[in-house]
C-alpha cells in the first residue's frame, strides 16, 4: 500500500460542513431548482 | 474519507497507474486515430478546404485535421494571422500564442496546438490525482482520473482546444493554494485567465476557500497573492483596446457570438422551451443535460470536496449560464475538477463504476467522430 496524502490538502473544510436542515436544504434545491426550471420551460410556451 | 482509507488497504497502485495509462492511449491516441479515419472519409468538405488555406501539413489535412474543428478554427487563424474578426475576440489568446510561439520548433501551429493538448492532458491526470488522493485515498483518485478521461466531452482534450491547458492551470492553482504556496497559485490562476474567461473564477473560489479554511473568522493574508490573477484577464482586454480602441472587445464580441445576460435558471427555462418546439437538437440536448447533471453534482460537493472546488463549480455553472445559453456546457462541465472528485466518492464500488466508464467511452467515441467529421458539438 502506498499512500499520496497530504494530511494538510484532506484536513481543508467543505463548503458546507455540519448536517443541518438548513443544509440539507441547500443541498435539495441547487438539485431541484434548475430542474424545476427545466420543467418549467417545458410546460410554459415560448 | 473512510471509503477511500478503507479501500486502498487492497489498492494496487502499480496495476492500477497501469490500467490508467492504458485508459490515456486509448482515449488521446485512440479516439484521435477514429477521429483521423472518420475525418479522411467523410470530413467536412468547408473543413478540409479552410484547413488547406493555413496549413500544408499532411498530417493535418490527411489525419488529424478534425481536431481543428468549430472552435480549433478560430484559434488557428488568431495564431496565425492575430485577431482580425470582431467574433475572434471572443478567444483568449494564451493558447493560440503558445501554439505560435512553439510551432517553429514542432512542425507548425496545428501540430503545436496538439501537442500542448496532449501534455497538458498527462499534467492534468496528474494534478487530478494528486487532488484526489489527498482527499479521499489513492482508489478514489485512480477513479477519479479514469472517470475524468472516459467523460462524454474528454475529447475535446485532445483537439485545438483550451480545454487540457485550461483545465492544467486550474488544477495547478488548487493544489498549489492547498500547500499554501499561494504566489505559485495566483500564477497558474493568471494563466488560466488568460486561456479561457472563466479563469478569473479562480479568484472568488480560493479566496472564499482560503476564507473558510480560517473557519470564517481569519483568511491568510498571503491569499492576497490572489489579486495577481485578474492580470491575465485584463492583460487580453489592454491587447483589445490597443488593437481596436475598444476597452470591451472581448465583451462586444459575446454579443456576436448571440449571448447577452440573463438569469442563470431562465436560460434553463429558454433552452427547455426550445426542446419543447424542436425536440432532435444533439447540442442542445447534450448541454442540457450536463447542466442539469452537474447541479446535481453540485449539491453533493458542498458537503464534500474541498470549499475551493465546491465554489469554483457552482461559478464556472453560472457563468456561462449567465450568457443566455446552454451551448457547450457540456464542454464546460468537463473542464471542473469537482465534478470528478465528486463522481469518484459516489462510483466507489466497481459494479457501478465500469458500466458508467463503458458507456462515457462509447459516448466519447461517437462524439469525437462526429466533431473530427466537422458537424459534431462545440
């Protein structure tokens, strides 16, 4: 086994860190919302 | 983290960096070689003729003359002749200048511009690597490379392209800035602005990153290296004055090119309207389900790759979105290091994984043929 890592790299924080509601959230919508958009698009006419 | 510790207690790296080189042969010579086969059979006749007024190389006009397709064409006429349409200046200039400045010594422009792609490619799977081995494990960075080479839109890392320079000098800047070496940093992010637009997204991203690394409260002050990076952008924009008078070129020329601001999600909106009235459209259709997929990717970042990579995607989205269009997202998606750091966490056992590696190939391969022949997406 040989290893690359770099313990500072892999210690750096995520955007997002704890696991809140508010951050669930934020995850489920920047998923949802451009495809609500999407969809959307779809049923709206040009 | 665990997954890919856990994992590499049977990681075999010298099969495994085998395996990946094999991967790279068949991806950037062996597409390239059907690319080169399809271009001589059936390579647009425009194609074949514009090519033949810049260059005499056999080698591009006979083979490798399809990677200078759509984009490649504009790059090769601003390496050889410099800016000359108001369009043209829609393209930074850091690449087609490297491909003039070395074509001399490589046999000419075109072959100049290839072999850059192609060493930025290597440089890029290694950056890749390193990235993700630091983060998740060497298993997780070995699948993070093979997905990187195997995407739908790799190809363009091969052709007359920003795409493997770019992406090269990204890479560059986030490892750099993660070891702290931030002068090295904000040098790679002022040649990424100088390659391609969206370079200066660098900024933001690294900041905020280096930011978050204070856990909100203190930031480096050596990240001030960062204010280095918008160097590149406005060095192209003085070059657009002084050759036209105008200090906008590079932003007049978007408007040439159809794209004005709007709202990211209303350009989504738009294009799915579009798709509403003409169904059958290969690039339309592509884009946007990169750009629906790479929100998805998006969203598991946050909580999962380095703050950087997380907001370095999210801008690189929203940037070319902000144009009004979807055209070449799924180019762009292919050029954001997250969302390979992303799709290696979440592919981690190899019956999902080699299904989705077989499947971006065969993608890979359809639509490197059809860019060689002339007619592909951009």
């Amino acid at each position: 086994m040989s290893r690359v890592t770099a313990p500072a790299f892999a210690a750096f924080p995520t955007l997002l860190e704890r696991r809140t509601t508010a951050v669930a959230i934020t995850e489920w919508a920047l998923a949802l919302v451009p495809l609500a958009f999407f969809l959307a698009g779809l049923i709206v006419p040009k | 983290m665990a997954d890919g510790c856990d994992r590499d207690a049977r990681f075999d790296r010298r099969r495994t960096l085998g395996a990946l080189g094999l991967l790279f042969v068949v991806v950037h010579i062996g597409i390239p070689f059907a690319g080169a086969l399809a271009f001589r059979r059936f390579g647009d006749a425009a194609l074949k003729g514009a090519l033949a007024t810049r260059t005499s190389d056999p080698w591009i006009l006979d083979a490798l003359g399809g990677l200078l397709a759509r984009d490649g064409q504009y790059y090769l006429a601003i390496a050889s002749e410099g800016y000359r349409s108001p369009k043209s200046w829609a393209f930074f200039p850091l690449y087609p200048l490297a491909t003039r400045a070395l074509g001399p010594l490589l046999g000419g422009a075109p072959r100049a511009g290839l072999a850059i792609a192609l060493v930025a490619s290597l440089a890029c799977c290694a950056m890749l690597y390193r990235m993700a081995a630091a983060a998740s494990g060497e298993a997780a960075a070995a699948r993070a490379v093979a997905l990187f080479l195997a995407f739908p839109t790799h190809f363009f890392f091969s052709a007359f392209y920003t795409e493997a320079l770019f992406f090269a000098f990204v890479a560059l800047a986030m490892t750099s800035s993660a070891r702290h070496r931030w002068g090295l940093a904000a040098l790679a992010g002022a040649l990424a602005a100088a390659t391609r637009s969206s370079g200066i997204l660098l900024v933001p991203s690294l900041a905020i990153a280096a930011w978050r690394r204070g856990d909100w409260r203190t930031i480096d002050r050596r990240a001030a290296w960062l204010a280095l990076v918008p160097v590149g952008t406005l060095a192209f924009f003085a070059a657009g004055y002084v050759a036209t008078g105008h200090l906008d070129a590079p932003l007049a020329a978007q408007h040439a090119w159809a794209r004005k601001t709007t709202f990211p999600l209303l350009t989504i909106a738009q294009a799915a309207q579009d798709l509403r009235l003409h169904p059958f459209d290969l690039q339309r259709d592509i884009d946007l389900a990169a750009t629906l997929g790479a929100f998805a990717v998006a969203a598991r970042a946050l909580r999962r790759v380095d703050a950087a990579q997380s907001v370095y995607l999210l801008l690189a989205l929203a940037m070319p979105l902000s144009s009004g269009l979807v055209h070449s997202m799924a180019r762009y998606v292919a050029g954001v290091p997250a969302v390979y750091l992303v799709l290696a966490q979440d592919l981690s056992s190899r019956r999902r994984l080699f299904p989705v590696l077989a499947a971006s190939l065969i993608a890979q391969l359809w639509l490197a043929i059809r860019f060689c022949e002339g007619v592909g997406i951009v």
